[in-house]
C-alpha cells in the first residue's frame, strides 16, 4: 500500500519566470526579480510571487515570499513594484538554500507577516 494516503496534496504549483521581471520599489529603486510565481492549482490565480534579491553570478541570493496582492504591475515599463517598503521585505520569512514546504501554514505565516488577511492569500 502507498503511503500517498497519509501525505497532504500541496494545492500550489510553482511557475518559473527564470529572473526575467524586475521589481522596483515605490521610489523606482531596484529591489530584485520575480523567481516565481505560486498558483493555485484549482482555481488557476496567482497567491504568492517569490521574489530573488541580491546575489553574484548565481551564488548568494535570497528568496522572499510575498502575497501577490503586494505588487502592482507597471504595464509601461513591464515589471513590478512592490507596494512595502524594503526593509520590511528583508525582515520577512525566506530562504537562501532550502525552499519550504509552500502549505496553509506558511502561506498564513507570510500573510501575518505582512498583515495581509490570510482570507486573501488561503491556499485552501
């Protein structure tokens, strides 16, 4: 018998976007790229977009989950910005190695970090 039965279905994939999407803060400061984006596998909408900051030639970055809700699209100038302030973003959970395991339970912990109601991010 498998031990599939005993193991929770993560209801998130991960969509890569290779570092292609800048993100800049409100003041037009480079903040980083989007790594990926974490969807919903039902209902198909974008609840997280994990953003990569700093690093050289590959080694040394950093990975911040951030709700989707916090970033607003700049169509004129393809990219992101990011609706908090930096430092704020630096303090927040991540990852540099190992990615955690993207459940309701993280999910909630990135949305009370930010304050975001977890309503608003529910993975569920």
């Amino acid at each position: 018998m498998s031990d599939t039965a005993d193991t929770p279905t993560l209801l998130l994939v991960q969509a890569n976007v290779a570092h292609t999407m800048k993100v800049e803060s409100r003041d037009g400061d480079t903040v980083g790229t989007v790594y990926s984006f974490m969807v919903h596998k039902r209902s198909g909408k974008v609840t997280h977009a994990v953003l990569s900051l700093g690093g050289f030639l590959g080694m040394g970055k950093s990975f911040y989950p951030v709700p989707f809700s916090l970033l607003q699209f700049d169509s004129v100038r393809d990219q992101y910005v990011i609706t908090i302030d930096r430092r704020l973003l630096e303090g927040g959970p991540s990852w540099s190695n190992n990615a955690p395991i993207f459940d309701q339970a993280y999910a909630d912990r990135v949305a009370s970090y930010y304050s975001v109601g977890s309503e608003n991010v529910s993975i569920e």
